[in-house]
C-alpha cells in the first residue's frame, strides 16, 4: 500500500478520520511521540496495528480519547480513580482502568485492565474528534525500534505499511507518557514517562514505580504487571554504550573506543572526537531539552552508519527518570 503524508488541514484531517472510521491505520502527532492509530472499538482494525508493527499479541496497547465525554460513553460513567489525576488528563499521562465490554481483548491483550490516556496535542485531540471513537495507538514505530518523534520516522519505519500519517512537525517532549496503574494501591507507575513520579506524589501521596530490571529475560509476559517493560526496547540497531557520570569519564569512553562511533554530546561538552560522530544533544542542565531530543539522535547517529553509539545517564529524578528508563532498555 501507498502511505499517504497528510498535513494538518481540515480536508486532510477529515480524510484521515475517514480512514480510521473505515478500519485503517493512521498515524499522528501526539505531544510525547506520534502514535499509530485505529478504531479502538473494531477488533480487525486494531489486529493491522499488530501485524504493521510486528508487535507481538502479549503486548496491549493504549486508547486514547479527545474528551471527558468519551471516557463517559467508553465506561458507562466516568470512573472514579480519575478524579485524583485530572490535572494531568489532558497531558502525557496513561492510566490502567477496568476494562469495559465495549474494548475488544485484542487492545489488552486479553487482561482486564485498559490503559487510557487523552493527548494535549491539538492535532490528536482534533483527529480523535473526528473519527468520532477511541482510537487504540501505540508508538508509530516497528516493535523494539526508537519511537517516532517526526513523521519521517514513522515513515522510516511504517512506509507501505500503514495508510497515512499527519504530519504536525515534531512531538514537543520526546518520550512517551507515564503509565501509571490507578487500581494499585498505592498507585504503581509502570513506565517511568512525561509526567514525572514528583509531580503525581504531590496530587496523590505515595506512588510507587516499578523496576523493570527485576524481570528476566525469557520470563512469561503473561504474569507481568506490563508486558512491554523489561525487554530490549526503543533500541537503535547499533549497541548502545551508557555511562554513568560526567564529562571526563564519557570523554574517557570515547577516547577508549574503537572503530567508528557515534556520541550523543551535552553541549558544551569537550570529547577527544577523533573518527566519532557527534549529535549535539542540547544543554545537559535541561533535561527536559535532552528527552525532545534523545530519540532524534539515536536515529540520526545510527543513520550515519556508526558501529556504536555512547551515551551519559542522566540523573534519575524529573523527566531523568524516564530518560534513563529509555536508554537502559535500549541498551539491553
Ligand atoms: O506517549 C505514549 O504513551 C505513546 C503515545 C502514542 O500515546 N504511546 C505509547 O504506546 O508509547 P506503546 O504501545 O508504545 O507503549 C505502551 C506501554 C507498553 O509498554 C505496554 O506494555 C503498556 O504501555 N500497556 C498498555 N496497556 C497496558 C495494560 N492494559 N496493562 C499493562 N501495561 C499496558
Ligand atoms: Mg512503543
């Protein structure tokens, strides 16, 4: 098939609604990473995501709505745990809920909760309007590949795969939402992401945050909290070096290396370059800057052909946390 690259006009929005109310793929801009969208409500719709991706079927995915009225009609009533995390719904937050009848187990993966999440984007919410139903959407990119922060990424990935993508320009915080399970007490973030662990603790007390390291590689999804965590992810194609630490001991790594390898630099920061390839990675101070930018640069050093790529770690607090959560699974 012919993927078609739609802008952000009302007859090329209205068409792709048309496309996803009919049962096709449509990818789009969201403010954490552009998604990969179908009708949430069909399950043969939502089986393509599955199969354009080659995601496997343990791995659920996430709904998303433009409205309160949608979470209404999609659970009967709304449900009462999101009246602790309304400030964050519009935004990049996702949330696991009782599964309503209406939500076809393949969007779950046949377990009975449902992540659901409503996108600040303009451009989601307006699409998701106008398709009229909940739209099942995961990251626009091939399974286990760096998610998409541009439409030349999906593109990258999904060409002749999907039907179209809307192209908003680039997603503005670069890593995905926070999942966070509401029906665990305390509240338990699943995946570390946009909304930070600091600022849920301040609208409801203690959450806790579940450590994908402590799941072994081979170990059934089935049982898992989230089947998506734990597994090399979100990976470049090339090995991915971390370092914990500062400028002299990345400046040692690179300086170490051999062959020809890539850099994701903090500006400012001095390596001895030699062969390296080096991607300006925004000011280390700003962590919020590093994560619009973090997936970027991964694809653009591996698009360079370099045999490795090296990488600082962030400090774990903020949006760090879901910055190391990223790099530490893409490095597996
Ligand atoms: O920012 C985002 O969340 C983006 C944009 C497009 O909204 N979406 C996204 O979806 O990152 P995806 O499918 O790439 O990642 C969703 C994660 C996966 O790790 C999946 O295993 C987990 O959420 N997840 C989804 N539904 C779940 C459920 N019912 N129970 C447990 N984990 C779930
Ligand atoms: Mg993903």
């Amino acid at each position: 098939m012919q993927t078609l690259r739609l802008s952000t006009s009302e007859a090329d929005l209205a068409r792709a609604a048309e496309i996803l109310r009919t049962g096709g793929l449509v990818a789009f801009p969201t403010e954490t990473v552009y998604g990969l969208g179908a009708n949430a409500l069909e399950a043969d719709a939502v089986q393509k995501i599955f199969e354009a991706k080659e995601r496997p079927a343990w791995d659920p995915l996430i709904v998303h709505v433009a409205s309160r009225e949608m979470l209404r009609d999609l659970f009967g009533e709304l449900p009462a745990e999101l009246e602790q995390v309304k400030a964050f719904m519009p935004g990049p937050l996702t949330v696991l809920l009782a599964r309503p009848e209406k939500i076809p187990l393949a969007v779950t993966a046949g377990r009975d909760k449902l992540a659901v999440r409503m996108p600040a984007h303009p451009v989601a919410r307006a699409l998701i309007e106008r398709a009229g139903v909940p739209l099942a959407a995961p990251s626009a990119n091939r399974f286990s590949r760096p998610s998409p922060t541009t439409a030349d990424h999906v593109l990258a990935d999904l060409a002749g795969r999907i039907d179209a993508v809307v192209d908003g320009g680039p997603a503005e915080l670069g890593v995905e939402s926070t999942v966070l399970d509401l029906l665990a007490s305390p509240p338990l973030i699943l995946r570390a992401g946009g909304t930070t662990r600091e600022q849920l603790e301040h609208a409801l007390g203690r959450v806790e945050l579940y450590d994908p390291e402590m799941h072994t590689e081979g170990e059934p999804r089935e049982g898992l909290p989230s089947p998506g965590v734990g597994i090399r992810h979100y990976a470049p194609r090339v090995p991915l070096v971390l370092v914990d630490g500062d400028e002299a001991s990345l400046s040692g790594r690179v300086r170490n290396s051999t062959g020809r390898v890539g850099v994701m630099l903090p500006s400012g920061w001095k390596v001895n370059a030699g062969a390296a390839v080096l991607f300006d990675w925004g000011d280390w101070e700003q962590p919020e800057v590093l994560a619009s930018r973090l997936f970027a640069g991964l694809r653009y050093l591996e698009d360079e052909g370099v045999e490795a790529i090296i990488c600082p770690l962030p400090q774990p607090s903020g949006i760090g946390l879901a910055l190391r959560d990223r790099l530490r699974k893409a490095s597996f």
